[in-house]
C-alpha cells in the first residue's frame, strides 16, 4: 500500500473520544495525549512513523507556536505532514513561561493531529453542548476584543518615562526598541507593545535583540 492508503485506512478506523470536560464551557473535548493514545497502534499497525516537532515564531508583539505532525511509511521513506498555530498567552495567572509555552503547544499539537487525522472537533449545531461552547466562545470573544481595542491604545507619559528606565536598566537600546516595532517616536509605542516588552525583558532572544 501506499503511504496515502495508510492514512486513509488509519483516518477511516482512528476512534478518539472526547473524553474530557471543559468546567467553563460545560462540554466535552479530546487533548493530544488522547489522539496519541488512540493512533500509536494504528501507526504500528501500518508501518508508519509519526514525529511532532515545534517552532516559535514572533509576529509583531504576539508569539506563536507551530507544531508539525509528520508521518512516515517506514517502509518507503515517503511521509505526509500537518501543521497548525497557536498564539502564546500575553501572561496566565499563575504560570510561568515555560507553562504559558507549553500550553500554546499542546494545542498546536492537537489541531496538527486533527488535520492529518481528519478529526473534526466541532458540535451539532442544534445541542445544547454546542449552544453552551458557542455562548462561552462569543463570550471570550468579547473579552478578546476588549483586549484588543485596550491593547491597540498609546501608552501614556508616565508609562513612556518607565520603558525608558527599563532600558536603562536592562542596557537596552530604546531606537532598536522602536525599530523592532516601526516606530519613530516612543509615544507610537502601543499597550500591547509595552506590555510585551515588559513581560519578555527576562529572554535570552529579546535580550540579543533589543541590547
């Protein structure tokens, strides 16, 4: 068999329930380590192997994380692969980096595996689960965007005065700074902007960069 027919024999047989809950939006989901559970034997089966890697990626004042599944007929070589992204927190009450990373992740993880899986994770439409995860989602989104718009805003003079003396004491360079950004002026800098420069002096990378 082809590498295609594989897939398809694994796409047509994979069971993946949903098995967990979400409390907040009251309806079930399926994680990554679930899917994996559920396609190791089906991979051994086939004679495929399947490898997962991540990249980070910074686009502006968000970072994302891309995750890669791909899968190979280890008799062949040939291979197939997905890929899909996730936005990293801005912060997360009580989580460090390295969570707020690894949670951006495992949900890059799981929407690669569902695409190379053909694993569909919406509701029926007339549910009262997926009635519960639309409301809780427009309900997010609203806040999403309330964000947004407080994200978008210039900071103010005394913010502006507190980056300066953040660089002064992280020895960053303030033009880089605006550079990095496409700005002229430190009064271009947004809330989101600064917040992500707060929040990110600590990194080795923005360091390199903004030094």
């Amino acid at each position: 068999m082809t590498i295609h027919e594989k897939m398809m024999k694994i796409q047509t047989t994979l069971k993946a329930p949903k098995n967990l809950r979400n409390s907040f939006g009251g309806y079930m989901y399926r994680n990554a380590e679930g899917i994996l559970e559920a396609v190791k034997p089906l991979l051994e089966e086939q004679k495929l192997a399947m490898y997962i890697t991540d990249d980070v990626i910074a686009v502006g004042d968000r970072v994302y994380v891309k995750a890669t599944v791909k899968v190979q007929d280890i008799e062949t070589e040939a291979s197939v692969e997905a890929t899909a992204l996730a936005r990293e927190a801005l912060n997360k009450k009580g989580m460090d980096d390295s969570q707020i990373t690894g949670t951006a992740s495992s949900y890059a993880r799981k929407y690669a595996l569902n695409g190379i899986f053909l694993l569909d994770d919406t509701k029926d439409a007339d549910t009262d689960e997926n009635q519960k995860e639309r409301k809780a989602r427009a309900d997010k989104q609203t806040d999403d965007n309330n964000a947004e718009a407080i994200r978008g805003m210039k900071i103010s003079k005394i913010k502006q005065d507190t980056l300066l003396s953040l660089c002064d004491e992280m020895a960053f360079d303030i033009n880089k700074i605006l550079a990095s950004y496409h700005h002229k002026d430190i009064s271009e800098i947004t809330e989101g902007e600064y917040q992500y420069i707060v929040a990110n002096k600590d990194k080795a990378n923005v360091r390199k960069i903004w030094s």
